[in-house]
C-alpha cells in the first residue's frame, strides 16, 4: 500500500509542511510524537495521511495536545496495519451520513450539500477542521466525490486553511 504523510504545521512564522515517515511505527502514540517533531511550538498541527488513492486520514493536534481524528472510510482499518493503527480508537462515526440527506433548513452553501457517496463510512471527528473553515458536511462532501482523491482533498483542504502553496512545495519537492 502506498502512503503518502504530511505534516501541516502552523507555528509563528506562519504555515510549514514536511513529509512525515510513518514506517515502523509501533503505534499511535509513536506517530503522534512524529507530528509534534514536526514543528514542538507549533500552535496546530495536522497530520494527512493519504493511502493508495483511495484512504484520507486527517489527525489533528492543538498546541501539540488533544488529538482528534477523521479517517475517510473505516475501510482502511480493515486493510492496513498502518490504517488499524490510526483509526484504532475511534469506535463510531461523529456523525452519521444519513444526518446529511438533506441542507440544513435555510442553508443553499455548497458546504451544506450531502456527501455524493453514500456507501462510504467516514469515521471520526468530522468537525476536525470546522474551526479552520471546513464544515463537517464539506469535508464529508471531498471525501465522498466520485474520482476526488485524497490528494485533491487534501489540497483543497490545504488551500482552504491557507497553507496550500506550502503543500503543493512540499508534493513537488
């Protein structure tokens, strides 16, 4: 399985992103402590992970604590060491896709649309990036498009927090 890491990391200097080796890793734990190296006085960090261009994991540390967690489709647990490691902890989805059949009442943003694939089973924190300007049902909508992979999510997320060229740098290096 292939895997692509990225670290995201707003300090005071602004956006940094970095690729991340998560191989060998014993654990969560372990892989958290990776994403604090990553920038120690960083005020937030995301780590993406992307997997064979179909899996998105997004982890996500506040001033290097309370780490929350949204993984794409549950499948990944299923069919990676590396996917059962990250998603290990999360036992139910923060929000239902059923919860997104229709807009919330008065709401015509794009970002309220419900997610275009019914059959995928996000788990986890949805609301991880709602604070950054993500809604829950816009992430849920990427990570649902037909022929979105997570790299594209993962760089209209990154242009949506502003670190985007940081993240395009970091795939062309």
């Amino acid at each position: 399985m292939s895997i692509f890491a990225a670290a995201v990391v707003r300090g005071k200097n602004g956006w940094a992103a970095s690729e991340l080796e998560l191989t060998g890793i014993a654990d969560l734990d372990e892989v958290v402590d990776r994403l604090r190296d990553a920038e120690p006085d960083a005020d937030l960090s995301l780590l993406f992970v992307e997997a064979d261009d179909q899996y998105l994991v997004i982890l996500r540390l506040d001033e290097g604590e309370d780490l929350r967690v949204f993984g794409s489709d549950s499948a990944y647990a299923d069919e990676s060491r590396l996917g059962a490691l990250l998603l290990a902890d999360i036992e139910t989805p923060a929000l239902e896709l059923d919860d997104l059949t229709t807009p919330r009442p008065g709401s015509d943003d794009e970002d309220e649309r419900p997610a275009a694939d019914p059959d995928a089973d996000p788990v986890g924190d949805v609301e991880v990036l709602a604070d950054l300007g993500v809604s829950s049902h816009r992430l849920l909508t990427l990570c649902g498009l037909e022929g979105m992979l997570p790299a594209d999510v993962t760089a209209e997320i990154c242009q949506k927090l502003g670190c985007g060229d940081e993240m395009e740098e970091l795939r062309e290096a």
